[in-house]
C-alpha cells in the first residue's frame, strides 16, 4: 500500500464540517440499502468477458453494451442508445452506451465516463478461480473487470440513483453517462466519436472513473497522468533463416541484436537513456521503497531502477517498457539463426511531455544505436498526451470534501503512472470543461493481471463519496 507522508494523514476528528444542508445521512442510507443489488449487477457485469481486441469474439462486447444499457434503464435514465463509429480501417468500433438526462435550468450538466470492455484474462492457471466468474474473498471481489472498469460504471449508476431517489424533484443536475467500449483496445474511435456527438457529449463537469486510490482505507483524488507512446522496433540481420551450426559465428542472430538494443534504452542505475525527455523530481506525496515493493511484487534482492523519489519515478518522469517480443517459442525452437526479431515498446511521459517529439526521440535513439549495422525498422503507434488537473476549480474541491465526508479520512492528491490519452481529446473538444479523475481500484487491485479485484468496503465508499459530490454540484452548480 502507498504510504502517505503526515500532512496528508489527517484522522476524521481534523475535518472541517460542511453546513451546507445536503442530506449526507439519507444519502448514506440510500447507498447502503441498494448496495447488495448493486454489488450483485456488477458480479453479472464480470460475467460477460466483453475485449475489444481484434482476436476476441465481437458477439460478447456487444452483450456487455447490451447488460449496461439495461441497467442504465433500470436506474432511470429513458434517452439510452448504444453507439459506434467505424475505425480507420472501416471496421466497426466498440458499442458505446450513452444516455443523457437534461439539466433544469440553471443547473449545470455532469458526464460520468467508464468503460465496459476489459483486458484479456491472460494465463488462466495463473488466476486462484474463474476470471469471468466474480468471487469473493477476504472482503475483495475477484474477476476480470471487476475493478478495472466495471466498478466504475456501478459506481455511477449507484450514486445516481441514491440521488435521485433522495432529492427525488429537487434532483435537477444534468447528468450524461458514456460507458466506452474499446479502451483497454486503445480508443481507437474516441476522436471520432466525439466529434460525432459533440453536443450529445457536452458538459460542464466530466468524472472519469478508471484510477486508483491511495491505498485502502484512504480515497485518493488523481491529479496527474502521464503520457504514453507505443509502437515496435525490429532488427533484422540475415535474409532468412540459415543453420546455426554451418553459419553462426561471424554474425549474431537477431534476437541477441535486439537484445544488446533493449539494453541501450536504461542506463546502469535504471533510468531511461532516450535523450530529450521531459522529467522532474517533484512530487507532493512520496512511497516508501518497502510499500512500492510489497505492492509491485519485487522479489528480494531485486534492486529498484532508476534515480529520485520513487513518487516522481512513478508519477513525473518517464518509464521505457518492453512488453512484448516476436521471436521463436522454446518449445518450437529449432537450431538456425533468426534472421529478425521484434519487440513492442510502451513509454510513459511525464506531465508536460509533447507525445510526438518523445516518439522522435525514441526513434532517433533506435536507429542511432543499431548494434553491428543490423537494420532497424521503427514503427510508432498509440499516443497520448499526459494530463493535469486544476486542483483549485469548483469540481475538484468538492471532489476532495465528497472523498473526505465518505471514507473519514483527507484525501490525498497523488499522480498516476498509467495514461488517459483521451482526456487530451476531451479537453480540446470541451477547452472549459472541469475534469476529475476518480477511481475505485487500490493498489492491490492488479488491474490488467491475473486475480484482478476490487476492496469491497472501499468501493461503498466510492459510490457514497459521488453521491454526495452530485448532490453538492446540484445544490450549488460550478459557483461553490
């Protein structure tokens, strides 16, 4: 678990009482008593293994459009439709599920975005039970998307209904949800998605349920992501494939080229070698070395790469990956040597990093280091900018007094390692809209790995802490 430095460790008995008459215990009650129906439709949800991914059957993310979109009718909403635009290629995008409630007037509008498509489950005998069968134990859902992001899309629709049955016709706030179905595939739609329905989409104030909090216990308000470039690389050697016994020798095999390439990417203490990236050592809240390992699983003996806090090595400086590899499988492996191998890259960029000079970059250094004249091919990928939230608008404050009232703690303003690349899109379509990055995973979640889960304490209070940010919105609009 991430440990909080003391100025953000404040106990319920340091809070500042809000008097401003919103209903904080029939909201509380609300959440309580519909909170094993609530808990029962996202076991339903996990169930349906919806992947956007190209291998995946279609059949099954269109059911997961459909599973959403009905539950989005059952807690109210009448204006639901499932949605797509076609990707470059003409194929047809992810089923979005998009409803829209009108704002009174003189309220403002709020969209509330997850998405209902998840990540593979990988290596089955890697998880303890079934990926796409939710089960609890020790007070932690278990199933693919249960935290990553299907809680999300409960979260909403459960605060949204404690507050419509509260305030009932008091209830004016505009609210829109958009539940996307392909961003664990990257998105590919989203631009083009929104400019389709700009003005179905618009609103003042946008929550995006898919971060992390602090750790359990303690609610987390994400004020920083970083960027994100991917792409490939291969070195290629030989024409084709020649015996490893007549030929090797004189030229190595490609796969030890790229081997001696991935290495050029960190220095000797870890961090990256890419020259002319953007990264800074200032972080507000740090870790201690002894919870960021507890919480990545780093063996013993491994040492730690990379130079600074571990916070902003996490959070504001750049993080180089490989995460994927062609070359033969051991068990097909024959005597030859390989004439091409390729990997794929994933590099995190600091808030602040352009995504097209930090892709140049890191073609440039590719290139420039081919190692014994091999011939290297880049070819880049996603992009996505990095994203900072303004901490002093209306939204984010009474974010931060919605967290506080619900889990008894302060919460804490921390950065994120992972990436958003969309909210760069959301911003530039809607350049006055107040963003918040919420979340309801923690970081024992394991999002995108095997045993994925959800704290189920935690998540109540989730759905308390937004149901009171949205009667708060309702009761006092964006002049709070």
């Amino acid at each position: 678990m991430w440990a909080m430095t003391s100025a953000h460790a404040d106990t319920p008995q340091n809070k500042q009482p809000y008097s401003g008459g919103i209903p904080v215990e029939a909201l509380t009650m609300a959440v309580n008593e519909s909170f094993d129906a609530t808990m029962e439709s996202l076991r339903n949800l996990v169930s349906i293994p919806g992947i956007a991914w190209p291998s995946f059957d279609p059949k099954e993310l269109d059911r997961s459009a459909e599973a959403v979109s009905s539950l989005v009718e059952a807690a109210g909403m009448t204006d639901v439709r499932v949605l797509r635009c076609d990707k470059a290629d003409g194929t047809p995008g992810g089923p979005a599920v998009v409803a829209r409630r009108p704002a009174a007037a003189g309220k403002p509008t709020i969209l509330l975005y997850a998405h209902h498509d998840v990540q593979p489950p990988g290596d089955r005998s890697l998880w303890l039970s079934e990926p796409f069968v939710a089960e609890e134990r020790d007070g932690r859902l278990y199933g693919r998307g249960a935290a990553d992001d299907k809680a999300g899309i409960m979260a909403h629709l459960a605060a949204y209904s404690a507050v419509s049955k509260v305030l009932g016709e008091e209830f004016g706030l505009g609210v829109t949800f958009f539940f996307e179905g392909e961003e664990e595939a990257g998105s590919p739609t989203f631009r083009a998605f929104l400019e389709e329905h700009q003005e179905l989409l618009r609103s003042d104030v946008i929550v995006v349920a898919d971060s992390s909090n602090w750790k359990v216990g303690v609610p987390a308000l994400t004020t920083s992501l970083r960027g994100l470039v991917d792409g490939t690389f291969e070195v290629r050697v030989l024409d084709h494939a020649v015996h490893s016994g007549m030929f090797g020798g004189p030229v190595l095999d490609a796969p030890t080229l790229l081997s001696r390439l991935i290495a050029t990417l960190h220095d000797d203490d870890g961090n990256v070698a890419v020259a002319g990236l953007v990264g800074r050592d200032d972080v507000a809240v740090d870790l201690t070395e002894e919870d960021y390992r507890a919480d990545a699983s780093v063996l013993d003996g491994v040492r730690l790469a990379g130079s600074g806090t571990i916070g902003s090595r996490l959070w504001t400086k750049p993080a180089l990956s490989i995460i994927g590899m062609d070359v033969p499988a051991v068990d097909v492996a024959s005597n030859t040597l390989i004439p091409a191998a390729r990997a794929k890259f994933s590099m995190r960029l600091a808030p602040g990093q352009d995504p097209d000079a930090a892709m140049d970059a890191l073609k440039s250094h590719v290139e420039s280091k081919a190692p014994f004249g091999a011939k290297v091919t880049f070819t880049p990928g996603e992009r996505g900018n990095p994203f900072a939230t303004d901490t002093s608008s209306v939204a984010a404050k009474l974010a931060l007094w919605a967290l506080e009232e619900s889990w008894g703690v302060k919460p804490v303003e921390m950065g994120i390692g992972g990436s958003i690349p969309f909210i760069a899109d959301l911003l530039e379509m809607y350049p006055d809209v107040q963003i918040l990055v919420t979340g309801v995973e923690d970081p024992d979640s394991r999002a995108h790995s095997a045993n994925e889960s959800l704290h189920i304490g935690d998540f109540r209070h989730a759905v308390l802490a937004e149901a009171l940010m949205l009667a708060r919105l309702n009761a006092e609009g964006l002049g709070a």
